[in-house]
C-alpha cells in the first residue's frame, strides 16, 4: 500500500481549517493519517482573554477541530505567536525536518511562501522553514545528530501549498462535500471565530458603514455569519470549477520539472 501520511506545517490554530479545511477532510476520508503542526502558541488572537486563558483554549479547540476534519494528532511547538519571525528559520527548518523524518509523510501541506500579500510574519517564517526543510529532508548531511535518535533521511514526494491570494494555485480540489465539515471545524475554534467577528465589526465601523451593518454581528452566534463568509469566498474559487465548492493550492511533486521530464519518456 502507498504511503498515505500527510503532515501539515501551519503558524496558528485555525490556518488550516481556513485555507484547507475542506481538502483535508477530503483525504481524512479517504483513509489519509494527518498530522498537524501548529508552530506557535497562539497567544495573542483575542481582544479580550488573557494571554493564558488563550493559549489553554487554543489548543483545546484545536484538538476538537482536528477530531471534525480527521486528523489523526496534533503537535504543539509552542513559539510566541506574532513573533515567529524572531526565530532563525535555520532553527525552525530543523524541527520541521525531524517531524518529517519522524512522520515520513507523502505529502506535506503548508503556506506558500511566493504567494502575494501575505501580511502575517509568521505566515511567512513558517513558509520559508517548511519549503527549506522539505528541500533537505532526505539530504543525510543536514542535521545528521538526528540519526542518534533513529531518524532516518526522508524525501517527501508531494507538497500542496495554499495561501489567501491563489493566482499561482495550478490544482483544485472539490469541497462541496465537506464544506459543513469546514465550517465546523472552524466553529471548534471559538476563541478564533469570536476575534473573527470582532476584527470584521471593527473595519465596518473604521470604514464608515452604516451602523445597522456592524450591529447585526453578534460575536456570540457566529456561525451564521461564517458560513456565508465562507461559502462565498470558497464558492467564488468553485465557480472557476466548474463545482459549487473548491479550495486550491500551488502543487509540486519530487524533483520538480526533471522528474516529471523523465517520467514522461
């Protein structure tokens, strides 16, 4: 049987079910083990818990959202969210690599550094380490005191890349089944979805919008809310489709263009 382990590379506690959600409820469900990695602790995404309180439901709510999608586990590095980008991404590159060399995954999921307009920095840190450490992770001379731990050089044969701005997405996958999934699992994330509300009420009142506009929102009865958000941003990618759903992603396989030349003979 092929190897059916994905490993997800993320900055905080929802990424995944934002951007992908859909997808890997898709491949839970076709007997995929996914493993997710959530880099930082996620520590400063309210207005109002304290800073405990957050990093204590973050990841409990984390874990119920896993549980929706069907991964199998979740790993918590636990860096100081918002400031991922004080870390040499050497340091975060290695501990990428030895999940992947732990996990020996297929496939790895994580942002796309090349994507446009990305505003996060820890967004972006988590990019560059994860596209380095699937790079390296089968070279047995990067970090080779990992083999003292019984870890093993591994080379990761897909990676699915997603971001916010999708114009170098060259694959889509259909959601239409698992769009509810979706939105439960980002509902699991209650902390996340109340700051979503918040920061969307917010730019209404910044902007100037009518007062009835921002009122309407009710950061304790979100989900209606989020499921119009989310069905149209995710219905728009679909329409490209041809389905009522997709999520889509920048894809590359092992050796890249070479590879695919000679597999073509």
């Amino acid at each position: 049987m092929p190897n059916q382990t994905m490993l997800i590379l993320v900055a905080h506690a929802d990424d995944t079910e934002f951007l992908a959600g859909g997808t890997v409820a898709k491949f839970a469900a076709e007997g995929w083990e996914i493993i997710e990695v959530i880099a930082t602790n996620n520590e400063r995404g309210s207005f109002e818990l304290d800073r405990e309180r957050l990093i204590r439901d973050s990841e409990k709510e984390a874990r119920e959202a896993a549980r929706i999608l069907g991964k199998k586990d979740v790993i918590f590095l636990g860096y100081p969210d918002g400031n991922l980008g004080d870390t040499p991404v050497n340091a975060l590159r290695e501990k990428f690599i030895r999940l992947i060399r732990q996990y020996r995954p297929r496939m790895v999921m994580t942002f796309d550094p090349w994507a446009p307009f990305e505003p996060h920095p820890d967004h972006r840190q988590v990019a560059w380490a994860a596209v380095e450490a699937v790079m390296f992770s089968h070279m047995p001379l990067f970090y080779p005191e990992h083999k003292k731990d019984g870890l093993q050089p591994h080379q990761v044969a897909e990676v699915y890349y997603f971001a916010k701005e999708t114009s170098l997405a060259n694959k889509a996958f259909d959601i239409t089944a698992f769009v509810d999934k979706k939105i439960d699992a980002l509902c699991a994330h209650d902390s996340q979805m109340k700051l979503t509300i918040d920061e969307l009420k917010m730019s209404l009142e910044t902007l100037g919008a009518k007062p009835e506009l921002s009122q309407g929102l009710d950061r304790n009865n979100y989900k209606g809310m989020l499921t119009l958000m989310v069905k149209a941003w995710f219905g728009e990618v679909g329409k490209k489709h041809g389905v009522p759903f997709a999520e889509e992603f920048r894809y590359e396989r092992a050796g890249g263009p070479i590879a695919e030349a000679v597999m073509g003979l």
